[in-house]
C-alpha cells in the first residue's frame, strides 16, 4: 500500500508556535492589544505611531496573574497593517516560565 503525502508550503518562517490571544500590553510605552504569542514573542496591534522597525525597548505583558515587563526588539511592521511583530530579547528564567506557560496552558497562563 503505497501513501501519499502532500506537503503545503508556507510564508510562515517561524519556528515556535503561535497561539492567538485576547491580552493588552504596552510596547514602548505605547498600549495595544497582543494579538497572538509564541516563545519567542508576540504579535502588538496598536492604532498608536510611534514604534520603528528594529527598535529595542521595553514591555509589558498583561496577564491575569499581573505585568510581565521585559525588553523586546520590533521586527516587521507593514505600512498598511497596524499590528507590529515584536521578538523577546534576553528573558531570564521568570520571564521564560511565565510565557511559556502561557503558550503551553493558556487557561492557567493567561
């Protein structure tokens, strides 16, 4: 029996999971909502300008549990799209058990 298997390509050059989320945040100093989150950051949409690509600054996740604040890197932002690709830069140990258990359990994370 011979089986047949289709691979679909994909834009998507990411290599962890993203999950969608309903969360707010500040990026910047600027608020916004998270639109989706991965361990390696997160998608930002604010109608607020301010933020350049390739900007480090800092965040602030806003989980049920309280603020995670820590340092992000913006890295794709398109003209016409208000939503802002975000990567983590240097989580400690906290930080990384926190998202991570966001992302792996987000009834208990979020």
């Amino acid at each position: 029996m011979k089986r047949l298997v289709r691979i679909t390509p994909t834009d998507d050059r990411r290599r962890d999971k993203r999950m969608a989320v309903e969360m707010t945040a500040m990026v910047g100093g600027i608020p916004g909502d998270v639109t989706d989150l991965s361990m390696a950051g997160f998608g930002f949409r604010t109608m607020v300008p301010g933020l350049e690509d390739g900007e480090e600054t800092d965040a602030q996740l806003h989980f049920s549990d309280g603020p995670l604040e820590l340092m992000v890197r913006i890295v794709i932002h398109e003209d016409d799209d208000d939503v802002y690709g975000v990567v983590f830069q240097g989580l400690d140990r906290n930080q990384f058990n926190r998202i991570q258990r966001a992302v792996t359990n987000p009834r208990h994370g979020l």
